[in-house]
C-alpha cells in the first residue's frame, strides 16, 4: 500500500501541487468506492420515479415510494454490526473488506430482483423489492463510507470527499443514464440487470487496496453486557462532545430544501413534456458534467477558505438553487432552461458534496467509524425525505411547481442560520472527531504543531 511519502515521490512530484493530492492512492480509491456507493440511490431514485411515471403510476404513489430511502435514514441501528462483527471465513481479510463484499453482494442481488418485478401488475411486489435495494444499498454505504475515512489521512479528507463524490456522481449519473436508454430499447428488466454490475467497483477496490491502517477495533468486552455496549458506544461517545446536540440539529435541518426539491425532479421533467432522451441529456449530461466542476471549485473553496467558510458557502449556494427550479417552472418545456437549471443544482451540489462531507467526515472517532458516519450521514437527510415521501405529491398538486419550489428554497434558510452561530460560537472545531485530527492515534499522521505541539484539525 503506497503512503503519502511514496505519494509525494516519482512522477506525482512533476504535477502541479494542486492536482497532485487528486493522484495519490487513497483518493483514487475514493473515486471506485463512490461510484458503487452512488448507483443503488439512482436504482430506487430517479430511475424508479421515471419507471413508475411512464407505468402509469400516480404522484402521490410515486412520491411515497420516497419512503424507501428510510432504510438509509435508520441506517445507523445495525451500521454497529460492521464494527464490531467478524464475519467467519472471510473476516481474515479484515474487517472493512469482507463487509464490503459481503454487503456488495447483497446489492446486486436487490437490484436484480428490482429487474423481475412489474409495477403493472404488483406495486406491492415493487414496494417490497425497492426496500430491500434500499436496505441493502445502506448497508454498503456504511461499509464504503468507513472504509473511504478511514483510507484518508485528515489532510485527504477534503480532496477524498472530493473524490468520493466524483465517483458518486459517475455512478448515479452512469446508472441513470444506462437504465433509460437500455429501457428504451431492450425494456426496464434489462436495465436494471446492466446496472447491477456498478457494485463491483468497491468490491475489487477493497480487495486490492486491503484493510484499512487507520482502522481501530473498538476495545472487545465479552458477553451480553459487551454486546449491548457495542451498540450504544458509538453513540455515547459523540454525544459527549460539546455542543453535540446543536451540531446534531444542524446535519437534521441543513439539507431539507434540497433534499425535498431533489427528489421530485423527474415529475417537474414528466409534466413539462421533457423526453427520456432529453432527461438524460440534459439531467444526466448536463448535470453530470456541472457536478464536477462543482467538485472542483469545492475542493479550492475548502483548500483556500478552510472547512467553516467554505461550509457556509456551499450551503447558501445549495439554497438557491431550488429557486431555479420555480424559474424553470414558470417557463415551462425549455431545453435552456432546463439546462440552466440542472447545471447551478449540480454544480452547488458539487460544491456541498466536498465541503459538507469533509466536515462530516471529520466529525467520526476512528474506533467507530462506521456507526457514527451512519448516524451523521443518516440524519443529514430524513427530514427531507420524511415530507417528500408523505406530503410532496400532495403539495405540488396543492400549490403548482413554482410554489413548491419556492417554499423548497425557503427551507434551506434554517440550516444555513445555524451553521453560522456554531460558527460563532466555536462549536465547530470542538465537535471534531479523531478522523480529522491529525496525531489521534493515526498511524500514518503528520507531525503536530509545531508552535503548540497539539494535534492538527483537518481543514480549519
């Protein structure tokens, strides 16, 4: 396994030192496992939306199918299992590697059963298939999301998230638009199947890159009473942090209006009488494209401003960007417009997808990894897909697009009123985690301060 000192020699040393971060293993390894975390969202997301629409499926069932994302929400009760469960046989190849083929397998097993089933016939049949990919979807993203932590030294975790959501992008992205033009020709079932192969990424990632060095077992006890602790420690010791409770308050409200406003897209791109191939052009293409710039000015904003500034800003940017949608509502069937406003969405979400995911990144203690960034990562978005799922269709129907889109932009403001009083009252550094503290514990971390000799955040 190749560290930063290896990283930093060789043909890397010729590169700009901007780009050079983006070529050292660990963030490449981010890339893969991004892109086998981003494919099952899009299997039960956008792709499932325009399957049912195009079944003939009405909103409000659509809408409700939004539920399924729950299991990511309530992902943190058994995200304990994959730190402190060995799997027999294939725990010999670590901890983090064996759950990560396990919980790949699982995936492409859900979404091929996703393939078999037919809205027409049994929406009940879907509902129960859509659950199990989204159960099976969290469980990998716990595995993918602790090992992609603990892969990244804290001085990575910027540029790692970066990657991370590059290749989260290229997953959904690739998934979305590999299932509407294979549905087109070859139907839905055949779609479905080609995706299934997107988990592999991960799968091979953590077979050759190994387990992670900056893995640390929680310390075992034995019996019941050992059990039991392993599911509340994680929780305990976050919880322990000043000012937990408001940084908890904050991942809950700062990505209602984005996530409320993202998941009812494919319906506003249906009733403007977009086609699948303009969606994919244009939703997939356009947006594909826009969220990697987005990444792009992310990683210089969280490099140049630090973690707090650059948090701030990508979430007032992630606010307004609903506001385009009202816009694109009013001007009803326009490829420009659609463009526009696919484009400022991807591009702030980009934006929020390094930032936000850093500071959450660096919010987990490295010997519960996984069960803090399920809860962290869970929290972040199940107020959003709560009211999507039980009030969006009803509300569209209500209030037409504009409207809902609006109150969708109106919704972000809480979120970003928080952040800058945790900003101002130092909440934010003090609720850092040992993964982004440079000398707690890592075994591959830099040297402390030199003026104070206390350990370095990641990004302040």
């Amino acid at each position: 396994m190749a560290t930063a000192a290896q990283d930093s020699h060789g043909w890397r040393s010729v590169l700009p030192a901007g780009v050079r971060p983006y070529t050292e293993t660990a963030p490449i390894a981010a890339l893969f496992l991004g892109i086998s975390s981003g494919f099952p969202y899009a299997m039960i997301g956008a792709t499932l939306t325009t399957r049912l629409k195009q079944g003939g499926i009405d909103k409000s069932t659509i809408t409700a199918f939004t539920l399924v994302f729950l299991a990511y929400n309530f992902k943190f009760l058994w995200a304990w299992i994959m730190d402190g469960v060995r799997i027999p046989v294939l725990g010999r190849l670590g901890q983090r590697v064996s759950w990560m083929l396990v919980t790949g397998a699982l995936v492409i097993a859900a979404v091929a059963n996703l393939a078999l089933v037919n809205p027409a016939s049994s929406i009940e049949s879907v509902v129960t298939a859509a659950i199990l990919v989204g159960i099976a979807g969290a469980s990998f993203d716990i595995v993918i999301d602790a090992y992609r932590i603990e892969i990244l030294e804290p001085r990575q975790l910027g540029v790692g998230s970066g990657m991370s959501q590059y290749g989260w992008r290229i997953g959904s992205a690739g998934a979305g638009a590999i299932a509407l033009v294979v549905a087109a020709r070859a139907g839905w079932e055949a779609a479905y199947l080609a995706c299934a192969a997107l988990a592999l990424p991960a799968m091979l990632t953590a077979l050759f890159y190994g387990e992670p060095e900056r893995h640390r077992q929680p310390a075992e006890k034995k019996g019941v009473a050992g059990s039991v602790a392993a599911v509340w420690r994680p929780f305990v010791e976050f919880f322990q942090r000043k000012g937990a409770w408001l940084v908890l308050l904050f991942i809950l409200l700062h990505k209602i209006g984005d996530t409320l406003a993202n998941l009812t897209f494919r319906l506003l791109f249906d009733d403007l009488h977009f086609s699948n191939d303009e969606i994919a052009l244009y939703d997939v293409g356009v947006g594909f494209w826009a969220y990697l710039i987005g990444i792009f000015i992310g990683g210089i904003l969280y490099a140049q401003l630090g973690m707090k500034r650059s948090v701030l800003i990508s979430l007032i940017l992630m606010g307004v960007s609903n506001f385009s949608f009202a816009l694109l509502a009013m001007a009803g069937h326009s490829n420009i417009g659609m463009a526009g406003a696919i484009g400022f969405e991807n591009m702030a979400s980009g934006i929020g997808g390094v930032c936000v995911v850093a500071y959450f990144s660096a919010l987990c203690d490295l010997r519960f990894t996984a069960a803090q960034y399920a809860l962290i990562s869970a929290a972040a978005s199940i107020v959003g897909r709560f009211l999507t799922g039980t009030s969006a269709g009803a509300l569209i129907d209500a209030m037409g697009y504009v409207n809902f889109y609006l109150l969708t932009t109106v919704a972000a403001v809480p979120g970003i009123i928080l952040f800058w009083i945790m900003m101002r009252m130092g909440l934010i550094d003090q609720s850092i985690g040992s993964a982004g503290v440079v000398g707690s514990g890592d075994v591959r971390a830099e040297h402390p301060d030199e003026e104070t000799g206390k350990p370095v955040q990641a990004g302040s």
